[in-house]
C-alpha cells in the first residue's frame, strides 16, 4: 500500500501560501510606487499616470485578480493578472521616460509568481518580451532593460528552483507523517491480535479441563453400559449408536482445543521432525469455521515425517484457507491439495472466489497491504506466509484471475538445508491479505 498525500490537500496548501505572499508581495508594491511617485514629483503628468494606474493594478491584483479565481481557475486569472501589470508598467514607463525605479516591478513580478501551472514560464516569457519591445520602441536604455531582464529571468529560475525544493520537502514530510500513522496504527493491531492469541489460549485451557472429565464420564458410561448384559432396547441404541457418537463429538471438540492451544503459543519454535498430514488436518480444524459456506475438497497424499516449524506450518495454510473461504461466496469450492515431489512437499490451496487484478498480485506480499475493508485484514497474513516459507527454504507462487479465483503454490523441503537459529519472525496469528 502506497501513502501519498491527495492532490485536495496540495491544491489547498499551494492556495494557502499563495495568499501568504501576496499580502508581502503587495506591500513591496506599494513602497515601490511611493518610492517612484516621489522621484517624478513635479512632472505632473508622469505622477497622475503612476498613480492612476498603481490604483487600478493595487485594486485588480488584491481584490479583483482573487475573486476570478474561483471562477476561471488560478491559471487563467494568474495570466490575465500578468497581462494588465504589463501594461500599466508599459503605460507608466512611456509617461517617466523609463524610470529606472519602474523597471523593480519587471523582475519584482517575476520573483513571487511560480509553479502554478505549465503555463507558468511561457507567461513570464510573453510578459518580458512584451515589456521589453514596448521599452526599447520608445527610448529605454538597452543596457538598463538588458540589466533588469537578467535580474528577472535568473531570480525567477532560483525562487522555482527553491519553490520546488520546498514542495517536495513538504510532500515529503506529509508522506512520512502518514505513514507513521499508519505503523502506528498497524502496531495497535499487532498488540490487539497478540492479546487475542494470548486469550485464546487461555479459554482454551480453561475449556480443556471440564472436556477431560467429560470425556472420562462418558467413555466411563459407555464401557459399563457394554458390560451390563440385561439392556433394554432403548439402551442398547444408546450403547450402539448414541453414545459413541457422542464420544466422537467430544473427541472431535479435545481435538479443537488442542490445536487451538498449540497454535496460540507464542514461545520460540525449533525444527523437529513432524507428521505433515497430520499439521495439515490441524489446519483444516482451525479453519473451518470460516469455511462453512463453502464445499471444502481435500486431496492430500500420504506425505509422511518432514522437518521444520510445525506451528509455523499450520499458521501459513490457515492463512490461507481463511483468506480462500473470504474471497469465495457461498456455494465454491476451497480445494486443499498436497502430494509428494521427490524431496519436495508441494500444496495447493485453490478457490473458486473473486480472484485478483495484475496490480493487487504485485503487492500482494508487501507488509500492511490489503484489500479487505477495515477490520477484516491488516495487510500482515500473506507478508508473514512468504516470510514462513523463505525461513523454510521454499517458495510460495499464486496465480489468479479476476471472476475465475486463485491458487497459491507453495512447495517445501522435507529437509531444510541449514534450519536458522532464531525466529522467522513468522508468529503472528493473522490471517488476512
């Protein structure tokens, strides 16, 4: 999962600081208009164009420039506000001879207008060349309209250059602030689902000891009513049928809980050698429950011992048997399959659900992605899986197609080849994508 900050939220900050500088930029035009009315006092006709236009360019800029915003967009005002300031400095500059403090406004406008838009330097280029063809066809100095054209272009090139670094520092620090918002709240998660494991294990404990006298009781019942030899008839249905059966049912809930128990364990798991199939009917228990609106078909081969992480094992093929039955609807088929291949171990959990797009497969096994609704996955499941299995020395595959389902390959060593010390970092208990 990507965290990018939206484009809203650029948009509002760029018009934010657009705001900032306009109120110092305005400023600085004033005292530039002050400055150049004082220089031509007395030359009348130059003061009443210096201020006549510096009122209409002052209301326009501040008042009338921001209210077409909304209107025709900030490229579109910014544009029509370039090209009226360029004609009132054009106007100005006929009537004081090119006063050299009128030319400040050239580069001044340049200096606080940038990175609105691509249009942005083809305007300040129009906006040059016009200014300076007016200046030179009506007797401005060369050197002085060559001196601040210079001054115009490179100060706009460095305030960019420095506008666009700000951008991008900015746009870093929102990334960096969601995505440690993010961790933080994948962290929460974490530490909820471990004290889930950690009470899961508890009730099953707590549910394991009644089941033991239960189990005694019955199968106690059940070898003394064998024994009696004067039965009725209804008795004997509870010796033949009814009893056993419910042995069996007790059997089948001590086998739950036991799983449920091993599973739940959080102590560091070494590599030992274990019954595979066996691992793999555990998982098939744990998972079931989220498997009962689906057909479940099993087609597993006798595997035999194998060597590794049994409850690490059976955490990746709950995964994704529960990944499997969320992805299928009511009436598919999750299919468990597992055969031998020389030294290898190959299974196969397919499904017949949604399947996937090209992009969800290419981040599939990326920490913190999924595409479940919030509360239903982490994003962790599928990374821990392919952490599982590399620590095993195997490799995982899936193939999928969107409306035909998916199916994840995973095929194992029977023998690792140099078992790692230390944890794979492999027990969290989420199943999820």
């Amino acid at each position: 999962m990507e965290t990018q900050p939206s484009v809203a939220s650029h948009v509002a900050d760029s018009e934010r600081v657009q705001r900032g500088i306009q109120g110092v930029a305005g400023m600085g035009a004033s005292v530039a208009n002050l400055a150049l009315l004082l220089s031509v006092w007395g030359q009348w006709s130059a003061v009443l164009a210096v201020a006549g236009v510096s009122v209409v360019l002052t209301l326009f800029n501040a008042v009338l420039a921001e209210r077409l915003v909304p209107r025709i967009g900030r490229a579109r005002a910014e544009a029509l506000r370039m090209g009226i300031n360029a004609t009132g400095i054009c106007l100005i500059g006929i009537h004081t001879r090119w006063h050299v403090l009128l030319w400040v406004f050239v580069p001044y406008n340049m200096l606080w207008y940038f990175g609105l838009d691509s249009w942005v330097r083809p305007r300040m280029a129009i906006y040059l060349v016009s200014i300076d063809g007016v200046a030179l066809a009506t007797g401005a100095e060369p050197a002085t309209v060559l001196s601040f054209s210079i001054i115009g272009i490179f100060g706009y090139l460095v305030s960019e250059k420095r506008g666009a670094l700000l951008t991008e520092k900015n746009l870093e620090l929102a990334r960096t602030h969601q995505e440690l918002q993010q961790l933080h709240q994948r962290a929460l998660e974490q530490e909820r689902l471990s004290s889930l494991g950690l009470m899961a294990a508890s009730v099953a404990h707590e549910i394991n000891n009644p089941m033991s006298y239960v189990t005694s009781n019955v199968d106690s019942l059940l070898q003394d009513m064998r024994d009696e030899p004067n039965l009725s008839a209804p008795m004997k249905e509870y010796v033949d049928d009814v009893l056993p059966a419910t042995l069996d049912g007790i059997k089948r809930v001590n086998s739950i809980v036991s799983d449920l128990r091993r599973f739940s364990r959080g102590d560091f798991e070494g590599y030992s050698s274990y019954d595979f199939n066996a691992e793999v009917r555990t998982a098939l228990r744990i998972a079931r429950i989220q498997l009962g609106h689906v057909r479940v078909e099993e087609a597993l081969e006798e595997v035999g011992p194998v060597v590794g992480r049994p409850r690490q094992i059976v955490q990746v093929l709950v995964n994704l048997l529960v990944n499997a039955g969320q992805a299928t609807p009511a009436g598919g088929v999750v299919r468990l399959a597992a055969r031998n291949e020389g030294a290898l171990v190959r299974v196969e959990v397919r499904d017949t659900g949604s399947g996937m797009s090209e992009e969800t497969k290419r981040h599939l096994f990326e920490p913190f992605f999924t595409t479940k609704p919030a509360g239903l996955g982490t994003g962790l499941g599928l990374s821990v899986v392919q952490g599982i299995i590399k620590a095993h020395g195997g490799r995982i595959e899936v193939e999928s197609e969107l409306g035909k389902g998916t199916c994840f390959t995973i095929e194992l060593p029977k023998v690792p080849a140099l078992p790692p010390e230390k944890g794979s970092g492999g027990d969290l208990r989420v199943a999820g994508h």
